[in-house]
C-alpha cells in the first residue's frame, strides 16, 4: 500500500477535481496540481469549519502539541506551583470517619524522602477521639 501510495501522489489532480476547488477557492491552480496537493487543499478546507481536521492539519504542520504546562511570572521566572493534597476518608457504617488519608506532593527529585508519617487520631464532632488514624503519605501506594 506503501509504495501505491507513493506512486499515487504525484498523479495530476483529475481535471474535475482541480475545477471544484478551483471554484471553492476562488482562484487558478497550477496546470502541475498533483493529487497529494489537490488533498491537502482539500483537508485545509475542511478544517475551517472541523475542529479535528484542523487539529489533523497541525499535527502535522507544526507537530502535536506536548502535554506540557510551563508557568512563568511576566519578568520570565518560574513560578512556584502550590502544594495540593488529597485527602481520602474511610467510613463505618453509621457515618463516621474510621481513618483519613492525605496525599501530599511527592518531594523534589534528588531529596531525600520525608520520614513515615506517625498516626493521629482523628476528632469526632463531640470532641471526642475516634478509632481513626490520619495517615500522610507522598505515595498513594
């Protein structure tokens, strides 16, 4: 299919084909227009009005777009992002909390781990302690 295609490329547009996106376009083709360039016409045309074809179009114009995030200050610094942390409740049957997980931020890389955390008990709404430990832990597992 490979080298099919690669044959097939540099076929002229078929005469038909040139004349629609000739008028679509509004303007004159190359007498040279080959099919491959006859399709790209096309898909750019289609991404005007198609968000997946455009995004197909720049794919493979300016290359996918990294799933990255980089946050800087106006002068160009990095800004500090915040800590988040995550908290996961274990409950009885009757509602109340039996133990509270919180997930920290994991430490920098090339620090040393912060030491395991000690249990604490967890208040209930009279004042009272629970059975329930408040674990800290960097790493969900």
């Amino acid at each position: 299919m490979t080298h099919a295609l690669e044959f097939a490329v540099d076929l002229p547009c078929p005469p038909l084909q040139k004349k629609n996106l000739q008028r679509i376009l509004g303007v004159q083709l190359p007498h040279s227009l080959t099919l491959v360039q006859a399709a790209a016409i096309g898909q750019l045309i289609k991404a005007v009005t198609n968000t997946q074809t455009a995004a197909w179009v720049a794919d493979r114009t300016d290359g996918p777009l990294l799933g990255r995030l980089q946050l800087e200050s106006p002068g160009g610094a990095p800004l500090l992002v915040p800590n988040l942390t995550v908290q996961f409740v274990e409950m009885n049957a009757e509602g109340k909390a039996i133990r509270v997980i919180e997930l920290d931020t994991p430490p920098p890389i090339g620090s040393d781990p912060p030491p395991p955390p000690e249990p604490l008990p967890v208040e209930s709404g009279d004042g009272s302690s629970d059975a329930a430990t408040k674990l800290s832990s960097p790493d969900p597992k």
